[in-house]
C-alpha cells in the first residue's frame, strides 16, 4: 500500500473568473456618467422646489408656497372661481402669483418644520452624491487597494444619497397629502424621482462590480491515494 500526498494551491489568479478590462471600464464608466446625470437631476429638484400644483392654482415648493392672485376682466370684473375651474389655462397665464416662505399660512399642520426637514434631506442628498461621485473619479486614477477603497466609499456615499432623497419625497408627499392629486406633481418633481431611482441603481451597480472583481481567498487541500 503506498500513500501519496498532494497539497494543491489554487492562487487568486487561477480562481478570479476572467473578465475583459474594456468591458469594466465601460461599465464603470456608465456608472460614473449615471451618477453625474442624477446630481443634475437632484440639483435641479430641488433649487426649482416647486413639486406641487393643485388645480386652484396653488403652488407648493420646498422653500415657499404660492398661490394666484383674483384676476380682473377686460370690463373690469373679477373673475370668479367658478370660471377659473373652467378655463384654468387661461387663468394661470393672467395671474400673477403671490409668493411667501411663511410656509404655515395655508393651515397644514406641522408643515413648516416637516419642509424644512424635507429640505435638509434633499439638500445633503445632494451633498453625499457629489462626494460620492469625487471618490468614484478619483479611484479610477489610482490603483490597488487605494482604488478599491475610495470607489466602496463612493458606492456607499450613493446609497446614502438614496435613502436620504427617498427620504425627502416621503416626507414632502406625506406633509401635503391632503392637496396630491395625480397629475398635480411637476416636472420638477420627477426629476427628483428619477434622481433617487438612478441614485439606487448607480450605489447597486458599483457595489456589485467592486465584488465582482474581489480575488478570492486562497484554498489549499490535502489529496491522498492508496
């Protein structure tokens, strides 16, 4: 009987699948591009703050409400509400809006701190994606553990943003749910609705490519023959 002892080695690099090096840049690449696109989109959110319309011409923002002022006729008379319902159109392009950040004149409860916690959200939304997207930048000049590092920290700062934009939308909505309607949100607000989905998906999608690209542990084993 003889005994024949194997000890095998299996490196990182015989374990790492292999992947086209133009193929991941392109990938990350898009990702930086998306996560661009979605500060924009974020930005101009919430700089607009205007996500709101009720059919009576109220305009509500993350930084003031507005509302139309009663507009005269060409004979001199008021025009009614009754004929605003009716010819909306023509009513917002006559009025002229009156503005105010006292945000608690329209009589919703809590709205002045709940709007001022939706901005704050929004805003460092904002923030930690501009962080985000430096790191993710700065980690394709680099190499090594280093690149690795600083593009799992802007993933994470992504995902942050996520849940802090995602965060503000439910607030804003839950603040003013009594005035939503289903075609009184803006544009505005639709951006900052694909901000916080693209947000998700760029934070998902560089997570998934950094362990994708980890090298697995080395294994070793003993094989033995009689």
């Amino acid at each position: 009987m003889t005994a024949i002892s194997v000890k095998v080695y299996k490196g990182s690099s015989l374990q790492k699948k292999p992947h086209g090096h133009l193929l991941e840049v392109l990938v990350r690449s898009l990702i930086i591009l998306c996560t661009a696109l979605s500060i924009v989109l974020s930005s101009i959110a919430v700089c607009d703050g205007r996500w709101l319309q009720t059919p009576g011409g109220h305009m509500f923002g993350l930084w003031r409400f507005c509302t139309a002022q009663p507009v005269e006729g060409v004979d001199g008379r008021i025009i009614d509400e009754h004929l605003m319902d009716h010819n909306q159109s023509a009513f917002e392009a006559l009025a002229s809006p009156r503005c105010t950040t006292e945000l608690g004149q329209f009589g919703v409860e809590g709205v002045e701190v709940g709007m001022g916690f939706c901005r704050a959200l929004v805003s460092l939304a904002v923030v930690s994606a501009i962080f985000g997207l430096e790191l993710q930048v700065i980690s394709r000049l680099s190499e090594g553990q280093d690149s690795a590092r600083r593009w799992v920290l802007g993933s994470a700062l992504m995902l942050v943003a996520a849940s802090l934009s995602a965060s503000g939308v439910v607030v804003f909505v839950a603040l003013l749910r009594g005035f939503v309607s289903q075609t009184g949100f803006t544009i505005t607000f639709w951006c900052q609705f694909n901000a916080v989905f693209l947000f998700v998906l760029n934070g998902l999608a560089a997570r998934r490519i950094h362990l994708m690209n980890m090298p697995a542990p080395p294994l070793s084993g003993s094989l033995q023959t009689c």
